[in-house]
C-alpha cells in the first residue's frame, strides 16, 4: 500500500503560480494529479509516466506543468496563471506497477487550493 502526501495548498491570488508537492511512501510509479472543485467530476489535471512523459488536457495546456524527482520520491504540479475556476480540492494518484490498465490505485487525501479573484 502507498501512502501519498500532498503540500503545497492553500489561499492563491488570481493570476498568480500554485505548485504543488506529492510525497510516496515508497517509489514513484506512473503518477497524477486530479482535482475536484464543489459541485464537479473529479477530472485529470496532469499526468507523468514512469520515464517521465507528461500528458495533460488541452484546456490546461501552456499552464500547467507536473515533473518527479525520483530521488525524493515526490510528484509536483506547477499552475501558472490561476484562475477563480482552479479552485479546488487537489489529489495526488500513483499506479500499481502492477497494473495492467491505463488507471490510478493510490491517492492522496487531497488538498485545498482556493484562487481569490
């Protein structure tokens, strides 16, 4: 089982950067992070594989950003230009390596992030 620790939230001025942290317990597989604001589906923010490719959905392109250290074994996502609409809670998700499937097995507890306008 991994554990997966978020840091980094909290209180974001519009317009502004939001980088956020993603600690394992163990070694990092193929990681992302989801988010899920009030009243949403929780939806893909950012992913990266276990070589280190990195996918992310066209409305967040030129935003956003997510790279590994392996060494500390923690995940980051940088947004750049945040909006009222990031508002959200933030998870952390790793992948079985065991897993056959497209798909996340661990997450995180979560995080807050709230944009002001």
């Amino acid at each position: 089982q991994v554990q997966l620790v978020e840091s980094g939230g909290g209180l974001v001025q519009a317009g502004g950067s939001l980088r956020l942290s993603c600690t394992a317990s163990g070694s990092l597989t193929a990681m992302a992070w989801y988010r899920q604001a009030p009243g949403k589906q929780r939806e893909l923010v950012a992913r990266i594989s276990s070589g280190g490719s990195t996918l992310w959905p066209a409305a967040m392109k030129g935003r956003v950003d997510i790279s590994r250290d392996d060494a500390r074994n923690t995940v980051y996502l940088q947004i750049n230009t945040v909006k009222p609409e990031d508002t959200a809670v933030y998870y952390c998700a790793a992948r079985d390596p065991n897993r056959v499937w497209d798909g996340y097995d661990y997450w995180g507890q979560g995080i807050q992030v709230t944009v002001s306008s």
